[in-house]
C-alpha cells in the first residue's frame, strides 16, 4: 500500500512536469514564431529609412526611436527566451529526478516468471517516451526559431607570421605616438599634435576612398591611413598627407564567410591603428591586417567570423608591443592580447558579458597598464600584461557603444541605457555615479581638466564635474554627435552630423565656441591632426585634408 501511494504521486508529479514542458515549450516556440517576423520586419523598415533623406529632422528623430525600439526589443526577446530555456532545464532535470526516484523506490518484488504480457505499467512507460520524444523536438524546434545570430565554428588562425623583432618598449612607444594621430581618438597618452593657428581652412586636396567605412583615419609622420570594405573586398588605404596621392591598398578577401551587418555599421567601422614600423586593420568580417607603413603584408590573422547584430565596430587599441581587441560575438566575448610582430596570442580572456560595440580603453599608472572594457551587463578592468581581471561591476545595461576615457586615477563612462559613472582604476570603487543627465549612444566621453564632457546624437552638450559627478551646464548645438570629440592643445574639437567642424572651450560656466567651419557634409568619423592641420573623413567616403589659411 505504503509502495503504491508513493508511486502514485511519482507518476503524478511526472505527469505535471511533462505538462509543463509541453506548455511552456509550445508557449516559447510561439514566441520566437511571432516575435521573428516582426523584428524582420522592423530591421527593413529602418534599413530603407537610413537610407532616405536624413537631413530631415523629423526623419533622422524617427529613425532614432524605431532603431531603439528595435533593439530593445530584440534584447527583450533574447532574455525571455534565455529565462525559457532555464525553466525547461529545470523542468527536465525535475522529471529526471521523479522518474530516477521511482525506480528507486519502487523497484518490483521478484515473483515467479510468467508468461509475458502487455501491462498498463509498460503501455505508461511508452506513453512517457513518446512525450519526452515530443518535448526534445520542441526544444529542437525553438533553438531553430529563436532570433538569434551564432558564431560560425571557422577557425581561429594566423596566415602569414612577420620575423622575430626585437623587444619594445611600451612606456617609449606610447610616448612616440603623441607626436602622431596613431590611433581611435589619437595618442593613449594627451596628444602634442598643435591646434590650427586659425579656424580658417582651405581644402588642400580631396580624395575618394574607394571603398565605404566609417572608420576613422589615423596618421604617421606623412603618411595616412584609413580603411573600406563591402562584401566582396576589404582594404586598408595609405596617402601622402602632402598631395592626397594614393600610395598603396592592402586588400583581403580571404575570410571564410561573410556577415550580414547593417548599412550604418558596414564592413570597415573599427579604426586602424599604428606605431613606427606597421598598420594593424581589423574589420567586420573578423579579418586581422599588419603591415608595414609601405604596404608590404607582414601578417594576417582570420578571427571567429564575428555574428553580432549590426556588425563588428570595436576598434583596436594599441600598448606598444601588444593588440588588444574587444571581441564580442553573440555567443562569447573575448579580449584578445596578440604580439604585433606575429599575431598571435599573448593571453586570450573570456568576459562573462553580452555583446556591445564598444571598443577598449586603458590607464597608464606607475608603469602599470589597466585596460577597460563595458558590455551591456558589465563593466570590467583586465591587467595589460597577463590578461588578468581584475575587477568587474555589474550594473550596465542598454546597448553599449561608447568608450571610457581615462585620467587621475578613474575610468569615466557614460553610455544612454548603461551608467554614467567614474571607477576607480585600481579596484572599481565607484567615484560618483549620476543618472539623471542625458547620456550619450554614439560619441565616447572626453575628459578636459576638471570637466567631464557628454556629446549626444541629439545635439546636447554637457560638462559634469569630474569628481562629483554633478552637472555643470547644457549647452545645445545645431546638429547631433556620432562622432566622439577629441583634446587637442588644450581645446575641444568636436564635429557633428551636418559637417559643422567645431572649436570649444569649456569652464564651469558652461561651453564656448571659439570656431566654427561648415565642411557642408554628413560626418561620422573622428578627425585627424597633423603639424596643426586636420583630415577628415565624410560619410560619404571622401578624405579631406583641411590646411590652416594664413
């Protein structure tokens, strides 16, 4: 009796466990059904927007807030699914449990071998086979419909390897770089570029790049560097800085298969880097270029093909004998340290986060080198040198795009949907933490003196306090950001969408603008120095090299 009861209520609980699977798993695969479709649907439509007349003010504002909406939906999406799938394992795991429990203890008393024949307990147990058949290819048929990108399982390798070089010192080529524009936003360390002796330009040359980016161009001595890509080729582009000839292109067309990326991302939007001797280029299809400043290949390294919504955007940061890339795949997010006379890994580290497009920052204290990272969960301090985390805070959200800036000891962050906070570097402690101003989506934070400044796509300026955290001044300008303004001799230079190429200073007062040039243009790309000129690429593929009238 007592041994019935408890198979009883075995069977019974078996039988409410499979019911729930069946209930929930159908309640998932329509779900993912019914939210697929629209998510298609909406990424058109915001597709064919982009690519109408966004000079129109009232266009550009509704493309904005469908491509917010898309991608919060698109996040929702992927969390409801990720807590479905977590209750079915529980759910699984449960039934196992029941039915582990009832042969246990249920076990039959050996009697005396009869006749086989067909009974109600294996008529039951064949019922419960062909549920748990049922429930597997549900599960089977949700991870099919489920609007979710994967990483493709090609391989991680290095094509070509440059000769053993001799060792370098990280601190002295940092310090090099100042003199130079080397890198997204310029030199790690504050930039001796000198500002135009006027805000007054004439264009000294104009030159087409030929293939589409929206990378920015980065500059060694006389020479300047900038990238393209399309579906068929990507390409790495070196001009004389004195004539805007073409020198060389370094093209690629080896990754083994190629992204879907939206048509405001593309296939060139990570910023090349460079030191004395070579050119790093990553680009969207997880294609790796070092070369020499001559465009002779050094080596070549294919990356996992990077399956990210919208594309890959994370430019590279370089730390004198090491580069170090943000890689963030849909299904994992990696920070790769790789030797720049080879390519290959120093340390390779996985972050616990979910994908962004933010691209790595790093703080030089005391002969240590902390690099930062922000994902859309978490922000996160690794050693330069071993890889090493070493802190992690976990409380960002929305879709990060932006970058820290460092300065004194912090790293500040701000990023609308995320957190606009400074931490500290050598432990994360959270020096102020302000949520109530408007935060940026696109341009990264620039920290001047003792003011933090926030550029947003809808055109608003504003400085914090860099110690507090407080709001000092709004300030409001013709146009939004998407590029990220840069400190050069002491002054902002920022650049909005309608090509209007600002000077700004900035107090406690609020913001100044001490020059203004109309390039009469859409610009994204951040702007170049050089010897008290400026480069800059358009939204429209053009390289412009600005010279200072007399």
């Amino acid at each position: 009796m007592k041994d019935d009861a408890v198979k009883n209520c075995l069977h019974f609980g078996q039988w409410v466990t499979l019911a729930f699977i069946l209930v929930l798993g159908a309640l998932m695969a329509h779900d993912a059904w019914r939210r697929t479709q629209p998510l298609n649907q909406a990424l058109q439509q915001l597709e064919q927007l982009k690519a109408g007349n966004l000079e129109d003010p009232a266009l550009r504002q509704t493309v904005r807030e469908l491509d917010y909406v898309y991608r919060a939906t698109y996040f929702q999406t992927q969390d409801r699914q990720a807590y479905g799938f977590l209750l079915l394992g529980g759910a699984f795991l449960l039934l196992c449990l029941l039915t582990g429990l009832e042969h246990f203890f249920c076990r039959p008393r050996l009697q005396t071998p009869a006749a086989p024949a067909p009974s109600a307990e294996s008529e039951r147990q064949q019922l419960l086979l062909l549920v748990l058949l049922t429930s597997l290819v549900l599960t089977a048929a949700i991870l099919l419909l489920r609007p979710r990108f994967t990483a493709q399982p090609d391989a991680d390798t290095t094509t070509a390897t440059a000769p053993a070089a001799a060792p370098i010192d990280i601190q002295a080529a940092l310090v090099a770089g100042t003199e130079h524009w080397p890198q997204f936003r310029g030199s790690l360390l504050p930039n001796r570029n000198p500002l135009p002796a006027r805000w007054q330009f004439q264009r000294k040359w104009q030159q087409r790049i030929p293939l589409g980016g929206y990378s920015s161009p980065v500059i060694w001595g006389d020479r300047i560097f900038v990238s393209g890509g399309n579906k068929t080729e990507r390409a790495l582009f070196c001009y004389a800085a004195d004539s805007g000839e073409l020198l060389w292109r370094l093209a690629s067309n080896t990754a083994p298969m190629i992204p879907e990326v939206t048509a405001d991302t593309g296939y060139a939007a990570p910023t090349p880097c460079l030191d004395h001797e070579r050119v790093y280029a990553v680009f969207a299809t997880g294609e790796l270029l070092c070369c020499t400043h001559s465009g002779e290949l050094l080596w070549q390294r294919q990356l996992p093909s990077p399956q990210i919504l919208y594309g890959y955007a994370s430019s590279p940061l370089l730390l004198g004998d090491r580069l170090i890339l943000q890689y963030d795949l849909e299904d994992t997010q990696t920070i790769y340290a790789l030797d720049v006379h080879s390519g290959k890994s120093l340390w390779e580290t996985r972050r616990e986060s979910t994908p962004s497009w933010s691209s790595p920052s790093a703080s030089c204290q005391d002969d240590k080198i902390t690099i930062f990272t922000a994902g859309n969960k978490f922000a996160e301090a690794f050693a330069a040198d071993t890889g090493q985390s070493l802190w992690r805070f976990d409380g960002l959200g929305g879709e990060v795009a932006t970058s820290a800036v460092a300065g004194d000891g912090q790293f500040f962050f701000s990023n609308t949907g995320a957190i606009t906070a400074s931490f500290a570097v050598a432990d994360g402690r959270i020096g102020f933490r302000n949520d109530n101003v408007p935060a940026p989506d696109v341009a990264s934070p620039l920290l001047l003196e003792e003011i933090l400044l926030l550029f947003d796509s809808g055109g608003l300026g504003i400085g914090l306090d860099r110690r507090t955290g407080e709001e000092l001044f709004e300030a409001s300008f013709n146009d939004g950001f998407y590029a990220s303004p840069v400190a050069v001799g002491g002054k902002i230079v920022a650049v909005n969408l309608s090509g209007e190429l600002l000077l700004l200073s900035a107090s406690r007062e609020g913001i100044t603008t001490e020059g203004k040039y109309g390039l009469g243009c859409k610009v994204v790309a951040v702007p170049a120095f050089h010897r008290g000129n400026i480069v800059i690429r358009t939204f429209d593929n053009d390289l412009i090299y600005l010279e200072t009238q007399e």
